[in-house]
C-alpha cells in the first residue's frame, strides 16, 4: 500500500500543505511541527514525489555534467573523479542531484545535451571540456540555458561563464623551469588541438621558448592520437631524432607515466638522460619512479566552483558572465635534472 501525504497529514495531525511545507522546509513551520511531520514520514515509510514536485514548480533539482568522451573511457582519467567530486559536494549542498552524461561522440554529447535541455530533465549542465566548434555549447548559448565550462571556451568568451586555470601562464613557467635547468630540446607530448586547454598549453610553450631564444620544432610536437595509436612508437620517434629531445612536457600526468615507463624499456633513464614535467599532480605522482614534477591545477576547485557558478546562474539568470581563475602551485619533485 502506498502512503500518501494525506496519510501522514493525518498521522500527524496536521493539514496536508503543512507537510507539503515541511518537505520544502519552509521557514513558516515551526522545528517542532517540521519535527514530528518528519518522524511520522520516517514512521509510515514516506518518500516524497520530487519528480512531480518539480514539475509543479519547474525546477528539476538535478544539474546535468557533460564529460568530452564516453563515462567508460574517462573514469579512466583520475581527473574527472576528481572534479565530479568537487561538483557533487556543491551539488548535494545545496540539495541538487547531478545527471551524467555517457555520450561517447561529439554527436552523441549533443544528443544528451539536447534531451536534457528539450525533456527539462536538469536545471542548468556543466561542460567539463571546451572543444573548437562545440555543437553543445553553442546550442546551450542559443538555447539561453544555464551552463557553465570547465576550461576557457574558444570563442565568446566574454559571453559564457567559465571556470580555468591560466594555461598559458604555467605552461610557460613549466617549460621555463626546464630551459632554466640548461635544457634547449624540449619536446611537447599529448593532447587533442580540438580542445582550448591544449592549444593555450601549446601556446605558453611556444612562448617560453621564443623568449628563450630558442626555435620552436615541429619534430618536437607529439599529438593525441598519436600516443593512442602506439605510445611506445610515438617516443621511439622522438629518440630517433638527429637532435633528440632532453626534456619532456606532456599534457598529463598519466602521459607522463607512460613515457617514463617506455623509456626505461629502451633503457634511457628519467632524469639522468630525461627530465619530465606534467600537468594534474595526481596522488600517483608523488610515489611514481621517480616522483613526478608536475602542476597541481586543483581539479576539486574547479568542479567546485564551476557548480557555484552554475546555480548562481540558476537562480538569478540575469547573472553576468563570469571568469574564474583558479591559482596553480607547481610542485618540483625528481623527475628532472640540469644538463
């Protein structure tokens, strides 16, 4: 048998809006009416009906995240765990859920995106990526849908809200730090230039070595797809260079594991023979061998506070477009020596 609120109503003595009050925890009943409602509720078995609630006040409750590639491939990547731990904690604070998308191409992202949106299954969606071109987002900016981004879009900045690190900043102050070690042939691994956060760490590179005076070289640049397709190939290509490179800076720290370990397979030692710094600072990377240097760019933060802004956002649409910078600490570890 069902128990309705009008059973608990009269369990408790009250009128049933009383209890509709309490469910929302309106200030205008006491703690001790909210008090015995809640004890009844608990006593009968009570679950109150949310989804119909929401539709009466067209609010879903629920934030929709929207992950770059399918959920399988990127749990595999300790920081989306991580920054969905930051959006969750923010989330269930302020009594929101959150619905995931599993959309594993740019197609099917759209696709989810436009469900959420058209089927007002969530309130506002976080991108966690930002792509050249995005489908998704540029159907939220049309659509005027609450949304925020975890990284700086590509275009319309100043028209969307949108939580990074300065990635041109530290990848210049990262690639610095080796050329300050006396390293000239400096290699950039990994990442797709579909996504703004490769093409700004790309571009802080470039910088770094243009005001070094030294050459940018094609032949140093080592792509996505290429680590994908064959890890092992990608570094051995670098190796056979007539200048190999003395120093690595990959886009990541599960990059930089990977190149560690084919290196040491074709016996060149890091850092004695090759110094490697990365991004993330994930927790494996202080126990690695040897332990990474790498930029610990706060993922919690950014869920955190992408969420923040997204229901700000929500609740008072007419909000502003808002720019977040959070700081990054580099963390120097044994991962690279001077020439």
């Amino acid at each position: 048998m069902i128990v309705t609120i009008k059973d608990v109503a009269k369990r408790a003595n009250v009128a049933p809006s009383t209890v509709s009050r309490v469910i929302a925890n309106s200030p205008r009943i006491s703690e001790q009416t909210k008090k015995r409602v809640r004890e009844v509720m608990e006593e009968l078995g009570y679950y109150p009906n949310f989804q119909a609630r929401s539709l009466a006040a067209k609010s879903t409750q629920a934030i929709g995240v929207i992950m770059p590639n399918s959920a399988d491939h990127a749990f595999q990547n300790p920081f989306f765990p991580e920054v969905l731990r930051g959006i969750s904690k923010n989330a269930h604070a302020n009594k929101y859920g959150i619905y995931l998308s599993t959309g594993s191409t740019e197609d099917e992202i759209y696709a989810d995106v436009t469900s959420m949106v058209q089927g007002r299954r969530v309130d506002g969606v976080i991108l966690l990526y930002s792509r050249i071109n995005d489908k998704a987002m540029k159907f939220l900016q049309e659509t005027n849908f609450p949304f925020s981004v975890v990284g700086r879009p590509y275009e319309n900045e100043e028209r969307i809200t949108y939580v990074d690190n300065d990635n041109i900043f530290i990848t210049k102050q990262i690639t610095n730090y080796l050329i300050e070690l006396g390293h000239r042939s400096i290699a950039f691994v990994g990442g797709s230039l579909d996504f703004v956060v490769t093409i700004d760490r790309l571009n802080g590179y470039k910088q770094a070595l243009n005001e070094a005076g030294i050459p940018f070289n094609k032949d140093y640049l080592v792509h996505e797809e290429f680590i994908k397709e064959n890890g092992r190939k990608a570094i051995e290509s670098l190796m056979s260079l007539k200048n190999p490179p003395t120093a690595l800076v990959t886009q990541d720290d599960l990059i930089a594991y990977e190149m560690i370990s084919h290196l040491e397979d074709m016996n060149i030692k890091v850092p004695d023979d090759m110094s490697i710094v990365s991004f993330n600072n994930l927790m494996l990377s202080e126990h690695s061998k040897p332990p990474l240097t790498s930029i610990d760019i706060s993922i919690y933060q950014l869920g955190f506070e992408a969420t923040n802004c997204l229901l700000e956002k929500i609740k008072m649409p007419e909000t502003l477009p808002k720019r977040i910078t959070i700081p990054t600490k580099f963390i120097e570890r044994k991962s690279c020596k001077g020439t």
